[in-house]
C-alpha cells in the first residue's frame, strides 16, 4: 500500500481531519486534497494536519476554470488558480489538478452543468468569432466555439506558469471523458493534454491520467508512452466507469472493479512509462458517499491490491 | 433542401411507408432508413415505396456488432451483416452504416446496456487474453480487454470487405461518443476509424461524421480532413448534444441547435474536405418522438436552413 492514495472527494461525508486519520488508520502514506475541505479546515490549519499524521499529500484539487472569455472572467480565473498554486505549496505537495473548463455557455466557475437557451444561436445573433489566431467562421457562434475555449486554456496556462514556477507547483491538466466538453472541460484527450503542456518545462506542466476519464481512448497506450517519455505524469488516479449512468454522469464512478475498465493493461502501460508516484483513489458516487469511511477505504485497499497492485 | 435526409429513427412512431411520405410531402429528397422499419414493410416492398415516392436512400442503419469472441458470436454477427449488404444494394443505397459494437461483456446484439456484475474480476479469474496478435498482459480480463475487442472489428471488417464488394455497398464506420465505448461502439473516434478503414478501398469502407458523436474530439478537423482527402466521408449526419443528459444518455440528442455543438465550424470543415452528399439528421429524443412527425420535419428543415445550410 506504499503508493496507496485517498482523494478526500472519495470520502465525501469526512472533514480534512478525519480522511486524514482515516488514511492513516488503514496504513495509507497519503491523501490527495479538495480545496473545499482545506477551506473548512483553514490551509496552515490542514498543512499541519496532514504532516503531524505523517502523511504526504499527492495532489490538491483543483484550479483550473480558465474558458472565460470576458475580462472579469479572465481576472477571476487567473486570481483563483494564483490562490491554488500557493494552496498547493503550503500543503507541501507539487501537484496542482486543472480542470480547465467547459464553453463559456454552460461552464459556471464551480462546473455545475447549466441548461442552454435552445433560440441562443438564432438568426440574428451575432455571426462573428474575434478571437485571435483563427479563422473567423462566419455564422459561428462564440458561446459553443470549442477551438477558441481551447486557444484561451492555452493562454490561460502561459499567463500561470510563471506563478507555478515561482512557487516550486507543477500545473496538472486532467482531460476529462468527452461527456464533459460542454460543461467541464475542453480538455478530453491525454494526447491533447499533452500538446497543451508542451511548450512548457515538465515539472511546471504535467498531466493526470484518470482511468475513468481516459480508458476508452484508443490512442491511450501511446500518449501514455509519450507522457512517460516526456516527464509529464503527475498523476495515476484510479476508478471504475459504471453503467448504466448514474442520473448526473459524473457520479457513475466506481470502485476500481466494479465497471469496466481494464486496470491491468492500463497500469501497465502506467508502469512501463516509468510512473512511480503515489496512486489516487478519487470517486464520486452516491452509494460509496452514503458508506462508512473506513469502509469504503477497505474496499478501495482490496480492490487496489487485486486489480492495480500486481501490474504497478 | 437538395441534401437534407430525413432519418427513419427520428420520427419513430411512424412506419417506412409514412416516413417516406412525410419526408416527400417536406420536400426532402432522401431518406435514411433503419433495418427494423425496412423489416416491418418488408424488403422489396420498401424498396418500392422509395422508389415510387421519387426519393434516395441516404443510407442503411445498421451493420456491426463484430466484437464477439466466441464462434457462435463471431458466426451470427457475420451472418446478420450479410443479410445487411444484401438489403442496402436491394434499398438502393451504397452506404451501410455499421455500429461496431462494445465489450464482450456489456454489447449485445442489439446494443442494450446491461449492468456488470461486480464479480467478474475478481481474484482467481482466468487471467489470460490469448488474443492472437497482442501480448499477453497477465491478470488482463478479456471481458474488458479493449484492445483485443478492436482487433476483433478490424479481423470482421476485413472478412466482411469481399461480400460488400460483391454487393457494391459500402462499410461505414461509425465513431460513437466515448460515453458508449463499453456497450455499443469500440470505435470512439474518426481517426479510430479511418485507421481501421485504410487497409480497405475507400469505395468499400469509410466513414459518418454524426456531430453528436464527435463534435468534442480535438483532432476533428485533421480528421475530416485526412476523411475527404482519403474518399472515406460517406455521410454527414447532424444532430446536437444536450445537456442535461437524458436518463438514457443515448436520447440526449437533439434538434440542431439545441445544444452545443458548433454546426457552423464542422459543417465547413466537411465541406472543405469535398463532401457533397446527403445531410442525414438522426435524432433519438423522445420528447421528439411524442411530437406529431410533420411538426418533427418542419423544425428538422427550419434549423437546417439556419445552422447547417449557409455552410455547405
């Protein structure tokens, strides 16, 4: 279990301290963070938590948000993300988790999905998509322009990574399963990830690779490859797709074994890209929210050394 | 109007015969039909009634589910995809959409999701793929082996090619939307399927571009584009993704411009890449399906003639 992480989301129903006794009960060396629970707990408060249990943190999530398009949006963004990167380095851990944002129509700054307004693109509506750097299309409309959020995750990232670099914190974009372009985020392939963090140094941009968001990419084993080879992965986090979905998608995922992801040949390939950082356990689920703590962290030790720890 | 097609599963409560009709009396020139309505009238009698209405077939839904790996799976699946090319040269159509099918354990052959039972790799498990061609991953479950599972469509198409050429029909390939990887379609994205097209003539294998399935994939234009130049592009069927999802993800589709797909980019991008062919719309909605089939048609061609139209 020397790899074994707790993501607190897992735990839903715990405050920072008790995951964090909690982790250390079952013999876990670390937790990954949620910022909601470090804001609770008070971040020096959650710092000294942590480190007095004897337990590393493996990643804090998350920043990230960056599609806005208007000003207020981009400042906002900006401040926030320079929040979690001090977040990050006070908790003592490198890894910061992005998700980077949906179309500005249906991405609130918490992620929540948002109905959208079915006469939004109607004749009459404005025709022109100004953003620098592309082809403007005429008849496009700005609100649903998945390359333009795109080229603004990009800018975003470059504006951050000076902060990132001066607090020792790596920028770690997670692309999320494609279900969750439209509202979560723009980021929906490791490959894509990976193009995005290229212009920068590897340990100021890295990627996650979350089994459930990605395990159905058939360019996975290579992107994986080449984030190995590129010193960009900063992250394995582990959890099962379920079906059939849950009402909100997002909570269809489960304990690793459960569903139907290959773990043996996805961790493998994990290994083989000379991964050996800490292995998080982060799943939103109903079921697993309304079971006990300790639990659900025996479950997720069992199920870790069938499925995952044989091939790490 | 010239190249709107209506789809037969878009107006569901009506028959091959009616469709056709409501598709003439809309003024649309084609109509693409599925193998359950064409059953229900009978092969030559479709046949007929298409043609007597004046109309084209678009295309033919649908071939596939090749996954199987056991005999009798592997020889039903050929068997009823044979009876499918025969249909599609009978119907008239070049163009036999093939739906490819998921993992062993979730795809029936008719695509319903089934739930997984949790056990199914569980410790003392066969722990062996012997699928021909890869190695070995110890522990890996064949059940969810994805890998294998697309080696699988790639062995089927290519014993299928022969009896399409024979026919004069065309192989299909539909990328689905990665939210159906498990229990419909192993093919997630065009470039997928365009690299299991390219041993093959491109008047024998190629592909649909349906927005709904790939309108998130950040290699959408260089693959419509490797798509035209390569002759591949053998329908363009529109349709928009809404959010929230239905309980069933697979009606979250939607009339165009009801959610979020930005038609105007990929339409042009189809364009560009030389498509001038039928412009099917496919939409399994049930709020749509409760809707009167005429009413269904004039929104159909309303937001055709808005989001799509201006950029073919």
């Amino acid at each position: 279990m020397a790899r074994l992480s707790l993501n607190t989301a897992t735990t839903k129903g715990w405050t920072l301290r008790e995951a964090v006794e909690g982790a250390a009960r079952a013999g876990l060396p670390a937790v990954g963070l949620w910022r909601d629970r470090v804001a609770e707990a008070g971040l020096e408060e959650s710092a000294r938590i942590v480190r007095e249990a004897g337990l590393r943190v493996s990643s804090l999530c998350r920043g990230g948000f960056l599609t806005a398009a208007d000003d207020a949006g981009i400042d906002a963004a900006l401040q926030d993300n320079r929040a979690a990167i001090i977040e990050a380095a006070t908790l003592g851990t490198s890894e910061l988790v992005f998700v980077v944002g949906g179309l500005p129509a249906a991405s609130t700054f918490g992620g929540a999905a948002l109905p959208y307004p079915a006469d939004r693109a109607a004749d009459g509506e404005a025709s022109t998509s100004s953003e620098a750097g592309r082809a403007v299309v005429p008849g496009a409309d700005p609100a649903r322009d998945l390359v333009a959020s795109r080229q603004r995750v990009a800018d975003r990232i470059g504006e951050l990574v000076p902060v990132a670099q001066e607090h020792g914190v790596r920028i770690v974009l997670e692309p999320l399963h494609p279900m969750f372009a439209a509202d979560r985020a723009v980021i929906s392939t490791l490959g894509q990830a990976l193009d995005l963090a290229a212009p920068f140094p590897a340990e100021t941009v890295g990627v996650v690779v979350d089994t459930y968001h990605v395990w159905w990419d058939p360019e996975l084993e290579r992107q994986i490859t080449r984030a190995g080879a590129e010193g960009r992965i900063a992250g394995y986090q582990t959890c099962d797709f379920l079906l059939p979905f849950a009402a909100d998608p997002l909570l269809s995922r489960g304990h690793v074994g459960d569903g139907y992801v290959d773990f043996a040949t996805i961790t493998r390939w994990v290994t083989a890209a000379g991964y050996t950082g800490d292995v998080e356990v982060e799943i939103f689920n109903q079921t697993i929210w309304d079971t006990p703590g300790d639990q659900t962290l025996a479950t997720m030790a069992a199920r870790h050394r069938t499925h995952v720890l044989p091939h790490l």
